[in-house]
C-alpha cells in the first residue's frame, strides 16, 4: 500500500490498476473510490488467496496458524448460510462496486464452467457484513507467497502445468458476468 500512497501523493494516477483483493486480504479497499473518482479501471487478483481458504486447516503451514481463527470464521459463514467457499469468494469480490474485472486461473475446462455458474450467485447483504467484520490481526501473513517450499506439498502446485495445456490459448472474457477474465501463462506471456 505504501507504493500506492507514494503514486498517488506524486499524482501518478494509471489508467488500469491490478490489485490483491479477497476475503481476508482487503488492504486497498480505501483506495477504491479514490481510484475510481480518477476513472482507474480496478482488475483484482488473488480472490482466492492462493488457494489458502480451499485448505484443510489442520493443513495450515505452522506459520499461518494464527489465521485459523480468521479462516475458520469463513468457513462458518458457509455452513450457516448453505453456500460454498468458491461462491463466497467470487461473490464478495464480483458484487464490490468498484471492482471491474477479475482474474483468475482455473485448473480446467470443467472448472472454468463451475465458477461461470457460481458467478451466477447473489449474497445478502447479512454474508457481505459478516465477512467485513472479519479483521485479520496480522496483516503480513496475508503477503506471504504461499508456494511448494512454505507449504512442504506439491500437491496443490503439480496440477499447473496440465491445467494450462487444457485451457485454450487466449484470453477469456466472461463479459455477461460481471467482466470476469480468465487467462492461461501462455497467453499472459503473449500480452505481457
């Protein structure tokens, strides 16, 4: 966030911004209406969290302990409001104002077409309070890259390769539904 304020206080205002934003990990919400009174198209990542709220928390890296209790709280939302994890975080993400696009990888075909029917979903506003009231106390664990080496599996990483061979060599739009982009490695290196 820092290297944000310093962009702004210098006037650097960019026309798309790409940013962490997801359940836990809310850090450049005060950012959005500023950036949206400058016309910045907001593209967020990390919805997931690395994958981090798809875990098993007797799983959890020791280092990431203490947010447990933080974790389990989502996973109580869920259960108390019949809805899955996937949907809740896409949904807390896509029903955000300010947000314009998301993205996101997808291991396969079949799950490309799960989070396009789950991006169908509506939470109450009752889900959205919850979640907000949710304060991660420290907030440098939600900047920890979770990998191979700090979560001692492979097993949540040996999918990658297979599933960008499966999905097509472009850029998928989801224009109907809420401008959710889609994007395989191969076609970032062609854009990027």
């Amino acid at each position: 966030t820092s290297q944000l304020d310093d962009l702004i206080g210098l006037g650097f205002i960019p026309d798309i911004i790409q940013l962490p934003y997801n359940l836990l990990d809310r850090q450049f919400e005060r950012y959005f209406e500023i950036l949206k009174q400058h016309k910045v198209e907001i593209h967020v990542r990390s919805i997931f969290l690395q994958g981090l709220y798809f875990m098993s928390l007797n799983k959890l890296p020791i280092y990431l302990s203490p947010l447990k209790k933080d974790i389990n709280s989502l996973h109580s939302i869920c259960e108390n409001y019949n809805i899955n994890m996937t949907s809740l975080a896409m949904n807390f993400v896509k029903q955000n104002p300010y947000i314009d696009y998301i993205v996101m990888g997808v291991e396969s075909k079949k799950q490309l077409e799960e989070n396009t029917i789950v991006l169908n979903e509506k939470l109450n506003q009752k889900i959205i309070d919850l979640v907000l009231a949710i304060n991660v106390k420290n907030k440098n664990l939600l900047n920890k890259k979770i990998n191979e080496k700090n979560l001692g599996s492979k097993d949540l990483f040996q999918n990658q390769k297979k599933i960008l061979d499966q999905i097509p060599d472009q850029i998928l739009v989801i224009d109907k539904l809420k401008n959710i982009v889609f994007a395989n490695q191969s076609a970032l290196n062609r854009f990027g």
